[in-house]
C-alpha cells in the first residue's frame, strides 16, 4: 500500500461561464507504509478551454509554460502509472478530488482508478493549509499555490496525524453533482432572465440552448446524466415559478 498526496491547480472559471474548471498542475508525494517519502509527481497541463488570468497570476504559472504542456489524457496516464496498483489518494479538500473526476469525464477517461480510498485531509484540521500549518507550529516551505509545495506542507501535517491514513471515513463522489455542477449558476442566470421578460422558461426550451447543448457536449452526458440536469433545471424553476410552473409541466399545450 501506498499513500499518494496530491494537490491540483486549477485553470479558473468565471462564475457564469459554461466551461467546467479544469486542472492545469498535478504534484504529488508518494509514500510507503511507513510514510517515508519514495517518490515525487510534478506535471503542467495544457488545458482544453480559454485560459483565465487571474488563475495564471494565481498559481505563477505562465501560459507559456502550460501551451508547451502535455494533455490532460497524456498526463493522466503517467500519473497512474506514478500511483501504482494499490494506494490510497490523500488531498486538501474534496475539491481536488471533484475536479479529477471531471476532467476524466471531459476526457473521456474511465474513473474506477480515483473513485475509493479518498481521503480528505480538511476533515482533520481546522482552517485552510497554512492555517493548519501555523496552528501546529509549522512554516510553509515553497510557493503557495504551488501543486508540488502544497502537497509537501500537507504531507507534513499527515505526520502530525499519521493514524489518519487508516481512516475508511472516505470522500465518496456524487455523480449528480458531477454532471451538473459546471451548468447549475447558466440554469439560474437563464431562469432570471426569463423571469425579468414576464417569461416562463421551460426545459425543452433550455434544452435547446447554445450554452446547454456546449455543456452536454463539453460534459459528454448520456441520456441518463442529461436526465440528471432536468431534475436540477425542474427544482430550479419550481423555486423561481412556483405552482405556475407546475401546471406548465403538466400541461404542454400551454406556452
């Protein structure tokens, strides 16, 4: 059995866009039983949609760097190759473990190799990584927002707290939030602008949106997972309409 810690960094998105965040830097330590450290994980990534500027100056990461960077799907491979067959991935916070999810779905790469043993360090200490840090008397060593330095600084607090390994309390991922998570703030945004022109929005009508057939296809969803974004849009416009919307969706005659 090894531990792998890990941290990702993230090529950001703008609250309303359509494209689902992705990962641009994977690093990563490898530990054995004893949790001694045997081997390190550092990789940009190219990414796959627009880049944001903010999340360059974020990360100091220049785009430079990322354009000459491998792939996502070239990336990926090496990492779990890096991971070997039996292991245990540890993150600060769920997000890292979400975002992985998603990028192998953008990707069209199957998931059974990231879906158990996950465990999320934030369960344990209280506050964010340097905060943790300071609270235990440790310093940040490196770059913040450096994937390789935020998965050293969290394997040293792992050693305050080795136990934790053994923990089968694991972060179990929600398919539901996986295929509509990138699209729920356009499902919002198109209800209100409805809502402002004395309109009632109906899902054949979002369906058949630009920005929704974008993200069906960016999200590669089956029938079942463009199902999954009805529901969401029907809670939605439930909450925006009210009883209105249910006579609507029980009367298609109505406009």
């Amino acid at each position: 059995m090894h531990y792998i810690v890990m941290d990702m960094e993230f090529n950001g998105r703008r609250h309303y866009d359509i494209y689902p965040m992705e990962t641009i830097e994977i690093g990563a330590v490898k530990l054995n039983e004893q949790l001694e450290i045997v081997d390190t994980f550092q990789s940009f990534i190219r990414p796959k949609f627009p880049l944001n500027r903010f999340a360059l100056e974020f990360c100091g990461i220049t785009e430079e760097t990322l354009l000459k960077s491998k792939p996502f799907e070239v990336v990926i491979e090496k990492f779990k190759k890096f991971c070997g067959n039996d292991f245990k991935l540890i993150a600060w916070g769920g997000s890292d473990f979400f975002t992985l999810l998603v990028d192998c779905k953008v990707n069209r790469i199957k998931n059974e190799w990231v879906t158990t043993h996950l465990l999320d360090m934030t369960r344990f200490f209280e506050g964010g990584l340097q905060q943790a840090l300071e609270d235990h008397g440790l310093h940040f060593i490196g770059q913040s927002h450096s994937a390789m330095d935020d998965a050293l600084n969290t394997v040293h607090l792992l050693m305050l707290k080795p136990g934790l390994v053994n923990d089968t309390n694991y972060f179990i991922p929600d398919p539901f939030k996986i295929c509509t998570g990138g699209i729920k703030k356009w499902i919002q945004i198109s209800l209100d602008e409805a809502l402002q022109n004395n309109q009632i929005l109906r899902w054949d009508d979002f369906l058949r949106d630009q920005n929704t057939q974008k993200y069906i296809s960016i999200m590669n969803l089956t029938d079942n997972e463009i199902g999954m974004v009805q529901k969401l849009f029907n809670k939605f416009a439930q909450m925006k309409y009210g009883s209105k919307y249910h006579f609507i969706r029980s009367n298609s005659a109505i406009c």
